[in-house]
C-alpha cells in the first residue's frame, strides 16, 4: 500500500488522574527525521517513543508535540515523623528538668515543631504514565497512518495514470522508427537520381546508407529499458511497504533513457514525443518525492 510523506494525526487520553495529548504532522524528506517536543518530565520517556513511532513511519521529517496535564498535583501526603517526635520530647523533657521548669507541651505543640509533620507530593507512577503515553501516541500514529495511506492512494491513481500516457508515447515513438527509415530511404534515392541524371543506382549503396543511419537512429534498446522501468514502477505502485526510494532511481533511468532517445531523435515527431516523455517522467519523480 502506498503511502504519502505528508500526513497528520491528533489523539487526547484522558484519565481521572492525567490528560496526555498527541500531535503529529509530517512533511517530505529523504530519510525519517524526527522532532519530539514534550514535557521535560517525559524526557525519560524519549527513547520509547522513537521506537514506537518507527514502526509506523519509515521516512518524513516528522513533527511530534507531547502535552501534558496531571490532575494529581494537589494529591500530596501528610507525613508524620516519629523519631523526630520522639527526639523533640525527650529534648523537652531534659530541658524541663534541667531549668526546673514545667512541661507543658502539647500535641499542637509538638505538631509545630520542625519536620514532625510534612506535606509530600505523592510519587508518580512511571508505568501507569507509560501506558497512557504510549497509547495516546499509538492512536495518534494510526491516525496520522490513515491520512498517509487516503492521499497515497490519490498518488497512486495519478502515477499509474501518468505511466499509462507515457506508454502510449513510447509506442508512438517505436511505430515511428520504421516510418522514418522509410522516408529517409526514399529521399536518399531521389537525391542519388538527380546527381546521376538518370543513371542507374546501386540498391547495395543505398542500403549501406540506410542501415548506417538506422544505427544512429536506433532506439530500440532505449524503448525496451523505457517499457520495462514503466513496468517496473506500476509493479512496486501496486505493492506494500516504503517504495520511494525504489521509485526515485527507477525515475532517473527512465529520464535517462528518454535523454538517449531525444539526442538520437533526427526526427520531429520523435523529438516531441521524447520531450513529452522527459516532461512526464519528471512530474512522476516529482510525485514519487511525496511517497514514503
């Protein structure tokens, strides 16, 4: 299946303790570049996240924004140290028999003192914070894949249409071979008649002549490369996985193939059909750019 490079997909998890929202959008490039920005407390979470994402993006420059929001920041814990109690108390007492003095602390007292009780932001739990991240990000990629694929689809219908029209103007441009062969044999024995006045002509000479012109005109070897790349690229537009790269040198040996076959063309009609061949070839490569 074929897929586009240029692609978005949105996800928002929300749970009663955390809310992780997940962007994605993607653009052309030759290789996969991703840019992750997200919450510096997710930083750990960094190397997951590449890996999870390169199972469904194979090549584009990717853009992933991470937000976050954690509806625990006012869970905290109210925490009592003992020892420390126990310390304080016994300082008191010492202090009390040591000034003769009476003791009257209180546990109000004692609960101002320093340490003896605290507020602690409960810890969070790096697991259960995986496990919503990752889906989010998993559906986003699914999404951002479903948008892929629609406009690699479109991509498809229009290359193989693009294929079928160049086709038809190498067919053009191989029925014509003959023909031109043909016209130029007739003009050679005409030109030859008029220099002779009327003599006979030598039929080897002419033939000579002609096969050595259709050896420089030949383009059969370059129609046969031409047939078999157009092939070649329907063939991989109708098969599964990253193809762009295949796509992309295929494309350049068929404009090179199109380039031998307009510096050989002594023709008019050949020449326009190759022009035609290398305008359309390079709007495909401009397509295939586009295909993961």
């Amino acid at each position: 299946m074929i897929k586009s490079m240029t692609g978005f997909g949105r996800y928002e998890a929300v749970t009663d303790a955390y809310k992780i929202s997940v962007e994605m959008k993607a653009v052309n490039h030759r290789y996969l570049d991703l840019s992750i920005k997200m919450p510096k407390k997710f930083n750990y979470f960094e190397a997951g996240v590449r890996t999870l994402l390169k199972k469904y993006i194979q090549r584009g420059k990717v853009d992933v924004f991470i937000s976050y929001e954690d509806y625990t920041e006012g869970r905290v814990a109210l925490k009592y140290n003992s020892s420390l109690a126990a310390g304080y108390m016994e300082a008191f007492a010492a202090m009390a028999e040591q000034f003769s003095i009476p003791n009257h602390v209180s546990v109000m007292d004692l609960a101002r003192c320093p340490e003896v009780l605290t507020m602690e932001q409960e810890p969070e739990d790096e697991e259960e914070i995986w496990k919503i991240l990752s889906g989010a990000i998993e559906e986003a990629a699914g999404r951002f894949v479903q948008t892929r694929t629609a406009e690699g689809e479109n991509l498809k219908t229009d290359l193989l249409g693009k294929l079928d029209f160049m086709e038809r103007l190498v067919t053009e441009i191989e029925e014509r071979s003959p023909q031109i062969l043909e016209e130029y044999r007739k003009r050679l024995e005409e030109k030859v008649r008029e220099l002779l006045s009327g003599a006979s002509v030598d039929d080897s000479r002419i033939a000579a002549e002609v096969a050595i012109f259709a050896d420089k005109i030949c383009v059969d070897e370059e129609t046969v490369r031409l047939r078999s790349h157009i092939q070649n690229t329907r063939k991989e537009l109708l098969s599964e996985g990253g193809v762009g790269r295949k796509l992309d040198f295929i494309a350049q040996e068929m404009n090179r193939e199109a380039n031998t076959i307009l510096s050989k063309a002594n023709d008019l009609e050949v020449s326009q059909r190759a022009i035609a061949l290398k305008t359309e070839i390079e709007k495909v490569r401009e397509q295939i750019q586009n295909i993961e």
